[in-house]
C-alpha cells in the first residue's frame, strides 16, 4: 500500500514538473530559435556585423545579469510568500521589484548610451569594428528597460508557478524579433535594407510590446497587482528593497562573473582572428541547443524548493528534486548528443563560412561532452537558492571562472600561444569542476532546515 501510495505522488510531483517544466522549456526553446534566425541573418551580412553583436552583446549581458538577479531574488521570496499563503508580502515583493528596477535600469541605460565606446574599447577592436560596434550598443540600449521589466514580470510569475504565461509573453517576443528582423536587416516591405541597426532595431521594437504585455498581465482585472497602484505602494520601501536585492544579488553577481569572464575570454580569441570570434559567437549560440531546454529545471527547483518550504513540506522538496535531476539529466543525453554527434550540420544553420564551421565544430563537440554535468550543476544551484543559499552558487561560480578558465585561457593564448582549441578544452574543465563543487556543498548544506526568507524578513 506504502508503495502506492509512493507511485502516486511520484506521478504527481512529475506531473507538477511538467506543468511548469514544458512553458520554461518553450519559453527557452523559443528564444534559442529566435536566436538561431538572428545569428544566420547576422552571419548572412559579414564576420564584422558578427563581431559587433558578440561585443555588444557582453555589454549588455552585464545589465541583464544584474536584473536576472535581482529578479531571481524577487522570485525566491515570491515562491515562499506563495507557499505559505502571505499574499500581502507577495504583492510588496512584485511591486517594489518592479519600480526600483525600473529606476535603476534608466541610469545604467543612459551611462552605455552615452559612453558605449569607452566600453567597447576594452575589447580593443579595429575602427570598424569599434565603429559598429557602437552603434549597435547605443541603440538596443533604449531596449534594456523593457527587457528588465520582462525579467521581473518572469521572475514573479514563475515564482507563484506560473511559467506559461512568461512562455506566451517570450513567444511574441520572439517572433516579432525574427520579424521584424528579416524586414530590417534585408529590407523587405517596403524598408530599405538596413543591416545590423534593423537588427538592433527590431531586438528593442519587440521588447518593447513584450514589456507592455507583461505589465498588463501584472496590473489588469485578475492580476496579482491589480489596484495596487496608490501614492503608498509607489514610495521606495528600502527595508523591502534592499531584503530582495541582497538575496538576488548573489545571483545576479554570479552572472556578472560570467560576463565579465566572456569579456576576457572574447579578447583571447579575437587574438586568434575574427573568423575564430565569429566562430565562438556561433558555437555559443549553437550550444543553446542543449542547455536551453534544461535550463528550465533550475528555474522549476528554485520555484518547488521555495514553495515547498514555505509550506513546510521538506520532503516532498526532497522528491521534487530528485525528479528534476533525473528530468534534466535524460534531456540532455538527447541535446548533448546533438552538438557531439551533429556539430556540423547544426554549424551550417548559422554560417556558409567552411573556416567558421571548422572552428566551430570543434568548440561544439568539447560543450557536448560537458553538457550533463553542466546542466545537473544548474539544478542544484536553483534547489540552493530556493532555499535562500544564493551565495552558493555564485561562489562555485566564481571559483571556476576566475580559478581555471579565465587565468588557463589567458595563458594558453598569450604565454603559451596554443590553438583556439585549447581554449575550448579549458572551458570543459571548468564546467565539470564546478559541477563537483556544486554536488559537494548540497550535500554539506541542510537546505530543508533553513529558516524562511520571508520570517526573516
């Protein structure tokens, strides 16, 4: 009978898992394609449109892992709040993520508008490429508060387990970035061809109406913020603030590193040419084939952990983890796979260029060999912070980029002078290292007994 009665709630943990897993998944899958058909228009222009987008794109990518934190730190009270019914401290959570982001992500958009050369010109970059460059930061620019305000609408709706309506959100965003991309970048209906500003262009155009969606979706008939807009909610809760910004920004600092790291390792292989850059840039956006989808998972132990100790439900945490790890570990066999077995064929889709593709096929059969201990990683980490231990993971982090990728790939390309591909083969250590690390300390780590983030504050 004990047996059953195991089997049935196992089938419903699953069932759970996958409610919110497959929205994420989507989600994911969505923004990967968009971003495939981006990368190929790109990649149909020349190596330097590439090269642009890549070193802007590490600029950006630094505001969004600020925001992504901050939204994750948003999300973790949001799923405990949840879990323990407190709808009132829900609602303050949502609202006071919303207007500090806001207010922050202006002054951090006007800074890289008007000193986005000074940023790029850390990458070192040929005129042209400095010159594209910045034309392309300073106009996706005007898009980040639009984005910051799509993290923090995902954060908070997929800490009360809701991932499908950020699915439906990132589908038209999606779309309209592939539309409104081909009709820019190439001139199609009646616009002029405009190259890598239609690109631009069309990224805050789309983020823009996903912006608006998502506020309407917060504050209309039915959403958790509706009629919460009064001269009280509006005022700066400091107290409130600065609790979710010190639970996010462990994460948030966490993806910085990564991004800071990209910026190094950008400058090491652009020592080995522009066709090798735009070779990685591809190879990045290819391996999105893998851990896209499995990304979701850490997203959905986050969002149960938190909810299932808020409720005080600490073994059915347990369960809920264990069925993620098992969910993404047979995920990414089929995905891995695909970069080890296929990684021509998936290199051609974003490029015609045979160097780029040679080049890129090697970077991708290295991440394909990684993929599993990566993705697993990933779990554990969003089951750490469910649990409110967000430093863990950006501690593990910050071992295995600033201990073994970013000091091996420096010396590989400028003492020692070896192939690109030695470059690759030092990020595949440092994601099994920090895999071991992140196995390490969950298991050293009583995550079920911690106290709740929301009875502390």
């Amino acid at each position: 009978m004990a047996v059953e009665i195991d089997k049935m709630e196992n089938k419903r943990i699953r069932s759970k898992i996958i409610s919110m897993i497959l929205p994420i998944t989507i989600e994911n899958i969505l923004q990967m394609t968009a971003g495939f058909f981006s990368m190929a228009m790109l990649g149909r222009i020349d190596p330097i449109a590439i090269g642009s987008f890549g070193i802007s794109n590490r600029i950006t990518q630094i505001v969004w892992a600020l925001f992504k934190g901050i939204a994750t730190g948003a999300s973790v009270f949001v799923a405990q709040a949840y879990g323990a019914n407190n709808n009132e401290k829900l609602k303050k959570v949502a609202l006071q993520t919303l207007i500090s982001s806001i207010a922050l992500v202006v002054i951090l958009q006007q800074i890289l508008f008007w000193k986005g050369t000074y940023f790029l010109k850390i990458f070192n970059p040929r005129d042209v490429l400095l010159e594209n460059g910045t034309m392309y930061l300073k106009t996706v620019s005007w898009g980040l508060p639009f984005l910051t305000i799509i993290l923090v609408v995902a954060g908070i709706l997929q800490g009360m387990g809701n991932a499908k309506t950020p699915m439906k959100v990132a589908l038209i965003m999606n779309l309209l970035n592939v539309i409104f991309g081909y009709t820019l970048i190439f001139g199609h209906f009646g616009f002029k061809p405009m190259g890598l500003k239609g690109a631009a262009i069309a990224t805050v155009l789309s983020q823009v109406i996903a912006a608006i969606l998502g506020l309407w979706v917060l504050f209309s008939r039915d959403g958790i913020l509706e009629n919460s807009i009064n001269k009280k909610s509006m005022k700066f809760d400091t107290k409130e603030i600065a609790s979710i910004y010190k639970v996010g920004m462990p994460t948030a600092f966490e993806s910085i590193f990564w991004q800071l790291a990209a910026i190094i390792i950008t400058k090491a292989v652009l020592t080995y040419g522009e066709v090798a850059f735009a070779a990685y840039q591809l190879g990045l956006q290819a391996e999105s084939i893998s851990y896209m989808p499995a990304a979701g998972f850490g997203v959905a132990a986050t969002t149960f952990i938190g909810q299932t100790l808020g409720a005080g439900e600490k073994e059915l945490g347990k369960k809920y983890l264990k069925q993620l790890v098992i969910g993404t570990s047979v995920i990414t066999v089929f995905t891995g796979g695909v970069l080890m077995f296929f990684p021509k064929q998936v290199m051609r889709i974003l490029t015609d260029d045979a160097e780029v593709i040679r080049i890129g096929i090697q970077y991708l059969v290295v991440m394909g060999l990684v993929q599993i201990p990566q993705n697993i990683a990933g779990v554990l980490n969003g089951a750490l912070r469910g649990a409110g231990f967000t430093r863990v993971p950006m501690i593990v982090a910050g071992v295995g980029l600033w201990c073994i990728r970013v000091p091996f790939s420096l010396l590989a390309a400028y003492v020692f002078k070896m192939d690109v591909r030695a470059i690759w083969v030092i990020i595949g250590i440092d994601m099994a290292l920090r895999f071991v690390l992140s196995l390490a300390i969950y298991k050293n780590k009583d995550i079920y007994n911690k106290e709740l983030l929301i009875e502390e504050n």
